[in-house]
C-alpha cells in the first residue's frame, strides 16, 4: 500500500522534468484577452533559453485589467499552458479569463465569487483561468490534468478551467 500511495507523488514532477528535457525546442504560446480584447501570438522560449521581450509582452496581456498592473507570470506556467496547447492539437489562442490578480482585485473577486481563494496563485502570476475556442472545457481539463503541472479546477458553470504551478491537485 506505502509504494502504491507514493507512486502519484512521483509522477507529476517526471511528467514536467520530461517537458523540459528538451531545452532548445521553440515555444510559442497565442492569447486572446476576453475583457480587453487583445491578443498576442509569440515565441517565448528559443535556444534554450526564455525571451525576455516575450516575457514582458505575456506579462502584459495577463496584467489585472482591472488595476492595469503587470506582474511577472512564471515561466512554469508558461511552459505548462504550451504542454496543455499541444495536447488539445489546436492552433486556436487560449482565450484568458483571468491571469495576474492584485490583491485588491483578488479580495473583491473572493467576496463577490464563489470559489476565489484568500490567497490566490493569481496574485504570484502562477496561474490563469482559460478556456480554448473549439475544445470542450472537459477536454481542456483532460489535458491540464495529464500535464500532472500543478492545480487544475474545473468550472463549467462560469466556462474555465483554472491552470497553476502550486502542487498538484483537481478539483
């Protein structure tokens, strides 16, 4: 029973160490703001190594629209979302429902909505709320999940799936 229980826990760090194994193979992400209506396709990962103009325009995109603050998203995150794009087969943006939260943004969305955490991933740009044009949400959570990247909710009802890079969990 100890070595059945303790098998999962090794999985999702083997699942993303072979994400990375190949470091020089480009990454590209696309997105496409829901609230702000802009969007953004680009290369940030080349030659084994993160592009840091790229960065800053990812951090952009998924500022707190509310607040129009940016935070750095962490790469991680990323690099997750990029497994998760290549899972589903499409070429169709992640459209975002919600990156980097501030926390005065975060305290409203806690008391306004059900399911907002006090202490959001949101407010460490290490999570966002998606959802991808042309693939079910039960498909975008199936892939999030095979990732075994961190935590990934599923919310059908308000149509996203939550993505982080905290510990992994679904819910």
């Amino acid at each position: 029973m100890g070595l059945v229980a303790a098998v999962p826990a090794l999985i999702p760090g083997a699942a993303m160490a072979a994400f990375h194994v190949i470091p020089k193979r480009a990454r590209s992400l696309s997105f496409y703001n829901l609230h702000t209506g802009e969007s953004l396709k680009t290369t940030y990962f080349a030659n084994g190594e993160y592009i840091s103009g790229a960065l800053k325009e990812i951090n952009f995109i998924l500022r707190d629209w509310r607040q129009n603050e940016v935070k750095a998203i962490d790469p991680a995150l990323l690099d997750l979302l990029a497994g998760i794009h290549n899972r589903l087969g499409t070429k169709e943006p992640f459209q975002i429902i919600s990156g980097y939260r501030t926390p005065q943004t975060n305290a409203m969305l806690h008391i306004q909505t059900e399911g907002v955490a006090v202490h959001s991933l949101h407010l460490d740009g290490k999570a966002i709320d998606i959802c991808v044009e042309g693939r079910s949400l039960k498909n975008v959570r199936r892939a999030a999940m095979s990732m075994f990247g961190g935590g990934v909710g599923y919310y059908p009802r308000t149509g996203f799936v939550h993505v982080d890079t905290g510990r992994l969990r679904f819910w």
